[in-house]
C-alpha cells in the first residue's frame, strides 16, 4: 500500500516537471522573441535540469524496483 502511494506522489512530482519544463521551454521562446539572449540561456538551462531530473527520477524509480 505504501509503494502504492509512492508511486502515486512520484508520478505527481514527474508531471510537475513536465509542466516546469514547458513553462521553461515557452519562457525561452518569449525571451527570443525579444531579443534577450541571457534569458533565453537562462530558461533553455532551467529546461535543461527539469527534464534531467525527470530523467534522473525515472532512472531511481526503475533501479529500486529491480
């Protein structure tokens, strides 16, 4: 029962990356669209880390399972 809920929050914790990472990905097109060269770097490197721990997340998840 408890992995249930685990299982549950992680997949709530993932979404929320997701959605970070969009948010990033809009951010950097707004910041190009612009003309702001650091804040595109800065939300292309907050993209970046999102989907890295989305990455990260998943990799743990599968490692403790097996």
């Amino acid at each position: 029962m408890h992995s249930e809920q685990d299982a549950r929050i992680a997949g709530l914790i993932d979404e929320r990356r997701k959605v970070a990472a969009r948010l990033a990905d809009l951010d950097m097109q707004i910041a190009q669209a612009v003309g702001d060269r650091e804040g595109m770097r800065r939300a292309q490197r907050e993209m970046y880390a999102q989907v890295e721990a989305r990455k990260a997340a998943r990799f743990a998840a599968w490692e403790a399972s097996h």
